[in-house]
C-alpha cells in the first residue's frame, strides 16, 4: 500500500497511489519527537535566544509569581518549551498518562494519547518540540479569570513553528494548548509580530468590535468547501485537496464512496492576539473526518506499511475513518476589502485523532 499525503491547511489529505491510501506518518505527528525522527527531521529542542521583535516593545522580566506583570519572562519560557516531551514513558515503556497530563492541555493530550493508542511505535508522537533557532516570546497580562498564555514562534525556518502555553488559576502548571507552523501566504509577508503594551505583554482583542470579521465567523467558515458567504474568502485550500483526493479515490478500481466531514472544536488555544499590521491571529480547531466505504462485495486488502498499529498484511476492510484535528491561526486583516485583504491562513498543522474500520468477512 503506497501513499503520498499532504498537510496543508490543516487538513491531512491522501491521494491514492494502486489499491488505497491511508493516513501516512506526516498527518497528526508534525509537532516533533520520534514522529519528526522516523521523517528525517530534529527532535531536540535547544533555542538559541529570543532575538529582535519586529515592532514590538521588549520583554518584561517580572516574576511569574507577579499577577499585575507579563509572565513568564523569555527564558523561563524557552526553558518550559525545552522541557516538554510530548510521550513520557512508565517504566514499562508505555505512555504514562499522568506525566503528559502535567504537560499538555487539551486537546493535544488527547491527541498523543491517541498517537499511542493508534499508531506503530515508530510513527509514536513522543520527546521533543522543534528546535528554535531565532524564537520570539509574547505573554499575556492575567486574565480576570485567572488565564495567562505566552505564545513562542520561531522566526528562523521557512515553516516557523508557534507553540501556545496555557495556566489557569486553578492549574498553575504552564501546558502545550497549541502546537502550529506559520505559513507564508499572508500577503507574501513572514511573520510581523504581536502587538506588546509598555509592559511587555501581548495585546488581546477581547471582543469582535474591533475587528473587520468577527473571530467565531472566521473560524465556523473555515470548515466550508465553499468561498464565506460573510466575508468571501475562499475556499478553504484543504477543502479543494479534499474535493480532488475524493475524486481519485471515487475513480478507482475499489469504487469507494467518499465523504469529508468537519466541525469546530470547542477547546480553547489561546486568545485573539493582536497582529503586527493591526489585525488579529484567531485561534481555531477542526476535527475533520475522511471516510472511505467500498462497493459491497469489494474490500480494500491492506499491506501493513502505513503508521496504523491495524494495519497488518493481507488484512481486508470494506470501509475506514480516519479522523483529525487541524490547530489553525486565521489571520484577519485590519480591513476587509481587496481579493488581498481577506481572512487568510497564518499558522496550520494536522493530528491523527482517531481510526475506525470494518473489517471484510472472509
């Protein structure tokens, strides 16, 4: 069973090569760890400092024990970034839950948890984030309910990766909420910074008043196949792979019968952050489901070389799900006008969430 995927706005789609296609090891293990080690890439995260910011004001260096001040300062949170590791191990070497639950907020506990559960070892979501050669750090002031957010990107590599930390009053643990890469398809622009208050901390847009689309809106929009019928953006580029994915595997020999279907989810990411140009970058989740259901009486025979633990040579199922969730930062334009100046994708990454099938009878 050969395949080739694409990890693109979010959705993981895979285009079918011979027999049939499956999720491959890029769709839901992008962040880093063994997944990035068994693509090629680094595991090991060691920052080199925080850099310049492009338009924003220095970094305060309060005391995370400080309510009125931005925490934390830069290095204590690249030591947080370098401190994660996305699948500790028990003793036994299985995923000790309670270890990446000290770790990592939802969803992204759920969706190791589900790396582990669903995936061969060595496609495992497990050590490391990415490494971050030239990192900027943005934090927000406290909430009045309690939530602080910081906010690492790295500006060094062409795919910069953006990770969000969350602490709550009740949990003051700081834990990966949001694990990205930024895009370079916001007007040809990298990445202009966040906008910083005199005391270091990220400005927050707290409601949509302010704003040329309003956040919810954006993100609801997101999970159409067709332009936004608010503000005319679109489509959504996963939705065209998806539609042209769906159109090989309809053709082929099996005569499988296609559906993608996407919803928002309810977790929170982190905040609307103000953007360097007078913007806003809104954090958005969608679960996306790809389902392939053959012709009766036709099977898809698979042969065991994608990441699935159930995948297994000479195994035949009449129909699949695989289903994943997309971490998204749409960013908004300060006005909404031009084809140019339309909501547009900022940040996009994929995760293996789930995988069902039916087996054929023999």
């Amino acid at each position: 069973m050969s395949e080739t995927v694409s990890v693109r706005r979010g959705l993981c789609v895979g285009a079918l090569a011979g027999a049939v296609v499956i999720a491959a090891a890029g769709c839901g293990t992008g962040v880093a760890g063994k997944a990035v080690e068994a693509a090629g890439g680094s595991a090991s995260a060691t920052p080199s400092g925080t850099g310049s910011r492009p338009g924003g004001s220095a970094s305060a260096s309060a005391s995370p024990t400080t309510p009125k001040a931005p925490a934390p300062t830069d290095a204590e949170a690249l030591r947080i970034v370098r401190a994660v590791d996305l699948g500790p191990t028990t003793p036994s070497g299985e995923l000790d839950e309670v270890a990446a639950a000290k770790q990592l907020a939802e969803p992204m506990l759920s969706i190791v948890k589900a790396s582990w559960r669903l995936e061969k070892p060595e496609y495992r979501m497990g050590g490391a984030l990415e490494d971050l050669d030239d990192p900027l750090v943005y934090r927000t002031a406290p909430a009045a309910n309690g939530d602080r957010w910081f906010m690492v990107v790295d500006r060094a590599t062409k795919d910069q990766p953006v990770y969000v930390f969350r602490a709550t009053a009740a949990d003051p643990a700081w834990k990966l909420a949001f694990a990205s890469y930024m895009v370079d398809n916001v007007d040809g622009r990298r990445f202009l910074g966040l906008n910083e208050d005199k005391n270091g901390a990220a400005e927050i847009v707290s409601s949509a008043a302010g704003l040329a689309a309003d956040p919810a809106k954006v993100c609801a929009e997101s999970t159409d196949e067709t332009p936004s019928k608010t503000y005319g953006w679109g489509p959504n580029e996963a939705a065209a792979e998806a539609a042209t994915a769906k159109a090989v595997a309809e053709s082929a020999k099996h005569g499988a019968k296609t559906t993608v279907t996407r919803k928002l989810r309810p977790e929170q990411v982190g905040p609307v952050w103000r953007y360097g140009d007078g913007g806003a970058l809104v954090p958005c989740l969608r679960e996306n489901a790809w389902t392939e259901t053959m012709k009766p009486g036709q099977a898809i025979t698979w042969d065991g070389k994608s990441p699935f633990k159930d995948d297994t040579p000479d195994f035949a199922v009449t129909s699949y799900t695989r289903t994943n969730i997309s971490m998204e930062l749409i960013w908004v334009p300060p006005t909404i006008g031009t084809a140019s100046s339309m909501p547009d994708l900022a940040a996009s990454d994929a995760y293996l969430y789930d995988f069902t099938f039916k087996e054929a009878k023999r």
